[in-house]
C-alpha cells in the first residue's frame, strides 16, 4: 500500500501547473539561422561535423566546433545555459546534430535546436561559410 501511495504522490507532482515545461529541441530552417546571423549575439552555432567535412564545406561563422557529437566536453559549449544554440551536422541524412542537441539539453541548456540541413544545405543554398586551417 505504501508503494501505491507514493507512485501517486509522484504522479500527483508531475502533474502541478506550475512545474516547468517540458523542454525540446527545436528545428530551425536555414532561413531563419540566415536571419539569426545578422543579430548580435543572437545564437551559438554548434558544429558536430568531422575534420574532413569542416574541410570540404566550412562552418558556419562563429561556430564551436565540437569534438565529438555524443562524448564532448560540456566545457566546450557557452557557460550560459539559457543562450540559443544550433546544432548542425552535415545534412538531413545525417542525426548527429541531435544526438549532440540531446546531450546539452540533457545538461541543461534550455534553448536547443537543430538546423537539419546541415552545412551541405547551408552551403547549396549559397550561405556564408568560414573555412578552418
């Protein structure tokens, strides 16, 4: 009895109005990280590409470069949790980007979202790049 009585207690809290959102990871067009770019401070972008990707096809300007999509350092994104971060990989194809997403919304960063057309989209569609050496 006492089992049952706590799994509703628990269910019961779940359910408050007042508790927080729950928190998803967003989907961004590359017109609207287009339009981000010209802001100020206004997003993160998060690369999760490998080496000879970034070579071939360029970053994103500003970009954190991640060292690995699922087993980077928290360190290596903003401090700032509540700052806008865009996760990208290479192209739709490609779930990396939300995988590396899920492990900083799982750590608390509460403004995730992912361009799923990648640098592959963002470059066909003629968007600035930054190359790296």
């Amino acid at each position: 009895m006492k089992v049952g009585v706590l799994a509703v207690a628990v269910l019961v809290a779940g359910c408050d109005s007042n508790s927080s959102k729950s928190l998803t990871i967003g989907e961004v067009t590359i017109t609207e990280v287009e339009t981000l770019l010209t802001k100020e401070n206004a997003f993160v972008p998060v690369d999760v590409n490998g080496a000879m990707v970034r070579k071939e096809f360029g970053i994103l300007p500003g970009a954190v470069l991640l060292s690995h999509y699922k087993k980077y350092k928290l360190s290596e994104l903003p401090k700032d949790k509540a700052k806008n971060l865009i996760f990208y990989c290479s192209n739709e194809s490609c779930g990396a980007s939300h995988q590396a997403a899920q492990v900083a919304l799982n750590a608390g960063y509460s403004n995730v979202d992912v361009l799923s057309a990648g640098i592959m989209g963002w470059s066909k569609a003629k968007k600035p790049t930054s190359s790296i050496q």
